[in-house]
C-alpha cells in the first residue's frame, strides 16, 4: 500500500515539474536518505560494538575479542552456503522493511519518514508541492541579501534528516550575478547521544563541510 502511495506521488511529481532535472534531482536526494539511514545506523552500531568491546587491545586500537568475534563470523559465512544465503536474505529483508515502514511516515516504525506526502498547516501536501502552493505573502519584500551570512541550524521540521548529526551551520553567498547561491553546509557527527562509545572516533567529530549550489527564483529577488 505505501509503495504504491509513493510510486503515484512520484508520477504526480514528474509531471508537475517542467524541468525534468529538478525531477531527478529531488528523487536522487530521496534515495541518498532512503539508503543511507539503514547503512549509517548499521555502521554506526558496529563502531559502537567496537569500541565498547571489553578485553586487551591489539596494537592500542582494537580489541582482541572484536576481531576474534569477526573471524568467527567470517568463517562462517564463507565456510556454509547456508548461513551465507540465510544473512543476505536477512540483510536484504530487513532493508526493505526499513525503508517500507519509513514510506508509511511518521506513524510508522522509525524515527524518520520518506513519505512524499506529508502534512502542513493543518492540510495534507500531496507530493513535491508547488513552488505558489507553500509560496507565503511575507516573501513579497523578501531582501535576498540578507539571506547571506552564517546560519547556526536550531531545529528542523525534516523527518529525513540524520538525528545522527549535530551543531549543524550554513554559510550562505549569493552568486555575483545574483541568479544563484552557495551554501558551505558543515556537520558534526555523530553525536555523543546516538553513538556514546565511539563518536569521538569519528572522522567527522570536528566536522564536514559539504558545498551545495542553488538557484534563485526570480519572483523572490530584489
């Protein structure tokens, strides 16, 4: 039911965007949260297992019952078709599912939603909205100027966002033609709350900056 749900917003999507670019573009994001939730969380976990391990280290780095614990499975895996078969199908089973009950939204079993319908100001949003559908009046003497700047990320209505990450910043410059803007967009992660053994081992525990470019709609520029 939610598959089909989404495979029609899709289509209604599509066809309400004249620039099948921005189509694909809005899909691509899509599926980039659609499979990086279930990857990062996974990982996430193991890392956490890792570093909470208990038992002599190995090289000062890892623990000595980890790996042990990894050969083991390892060997298990590469030694009996049937448990190998028996994990992808797991694995693949418990992606679906994950992804599935994230299409149902909210209401379902995760912490995020990839439905494309969703609900605002007290409506249902039926796909991708239109630009004049969520357009508001206050944007009539918008100054895109004052959009630049740095921007210190507080709270997000978002259900696709990463809870993972934190102390999240936008530095935001418009073009020098003023027909688009470049957001310098940085992130910690992940946070102490979502990974307490190990986020302090992450490549990105002093940050990533991630560039993102744009282009400004001529009805909002002064």
């Amino acid at each position: 039911m939610a598959s089909s749900h989404f495979y029609q917003s899709e289509i209604q999507m599509k066809e309400s965007i004249a620039d099948p670019g921005d189509f694909w573009a809005a899909l691509n994001f899509w599926i980039f949260f659609a499979v990086g939730h279930p990857l990062l969380q996974s990982i996430l976990w193991i890392i956490d297992v890792l570093h909470g391990t208990p038992g002599p280290m190995l090289a000062d780095l890892v623990p000595a019952l980890f790996l042990a614990g990894n050969a083991a499975v390892i060997y298990a895996v590469s030694a009996s078709k049937e448990i190998r078969n028996g994990l992808n199908i797991f694995a693949l089973s418990a992606f679906i599912s994950y992804v599935g009950a994230s299409l149902d939204g909210p209401a379902g079993l995760w912490d995020f939603n990839l439905a494309l319908d969703d609900s605002y100001a007290g409506k249902v949003v039926k796909g991708c909205p239109t630009y004049d559908e969520v357009r508001q009046k206050s944007m009539d003497d918008f100054d895109l100027a004052k959009y630049q700047g740095f921007w210190y990320e507080h709270k997000f209505y978002d259900w696709t966002q990463f809870k993972e990450v934190y102390d999240t910043t936008l530095d935001i410059k418009i073009t020098e033609n003023g027909k688009g803007w470049i957001d310098d967009f940085a992130v910690k992660g992940p946070s102490p709350d979502s990974t307490s053994l190990s986020w302090d081992k992450s490549p990105v525990a002093n940050g990533a900056h991630y560039f993102m470019l744009g282009r400004v709609d001529e009805r909002n520029s002064k």
